[in-house]
C-alpha cells in the first residue's frame, strides 16, 4: 500500500507519498503508475519553471517522494495544492491502495 501525508508548518508545507501500491504485479499496476506519474510530473514541472531550491526541497526515489514548498510563493504552492488534490482523488477511487496518513 502506499500512504502519503501532508504536514503545513508556517509558511512550509510537505508532502510525502511512500510505498508501492500492489493493485497489481509490477508493470500492471495502474495505481503505482498513476501516483509515479504524478508525482514525477510534479517534480519536472518544478524544474522547467525554474523554481528555485531555496524554496523546494524535492527528493524523487524508488518508492519515495517528499516536496517541501518554504514559501507563499503562489507558483510553488499551486503546484503543491495540485499535488494534493491529485493524489486526494486517486486515493478516493482506490482506497485501498493509497491511503492519507495523518
């Protein structure tokens, strides 16, 4: 199963997804592809717009996903909120694959 949190502290917000999904066997499973997609989307979005590293802090690893926006910066908390959102609604069609963990 994969959970992800989101933790708002100040003017910085995280978000952290974990996990494999296991809807299904590696290569056809549509929930992990779909949180990976995601969740790298959201990272090269961040780099084409050149958003500064003073201000995310992005890791992106096998299992692993952590963005931290420090800042009000509405570019950068836009694409925050959308991640949210996106993994919010995968989570509501596939409950029991990926999971809010508070």
């Amino acid at each position: 199963m994969t959970t992800y949190s989101v933790l708002r502290k100040n003017q910085e917000a995280t978000i952290e997804v974990k996990g494999h999904a296991n809807y299904a066997e590696y290569g056809h499973d549509i929930v992990c592809a779909s949180i990976s997609t995601v969740c790298i989307y959201t990272a090269n979005l961040i780099e084409k717009l050149n958003l500064s590293y003073n201000i995310i802090d992005l890791v992106c690893d096998e299992g692993y996903f952590r963005l931290q926006v420090k800042t009000t910066d509405v570019t950068a908390n836009a694409i925050f909120e959308n991640l949210e959102y996106t993994l919010e609604e995968i989570s509501k069609q596939y409950p029991k694959y990926l999971t809010y963990k508070k």
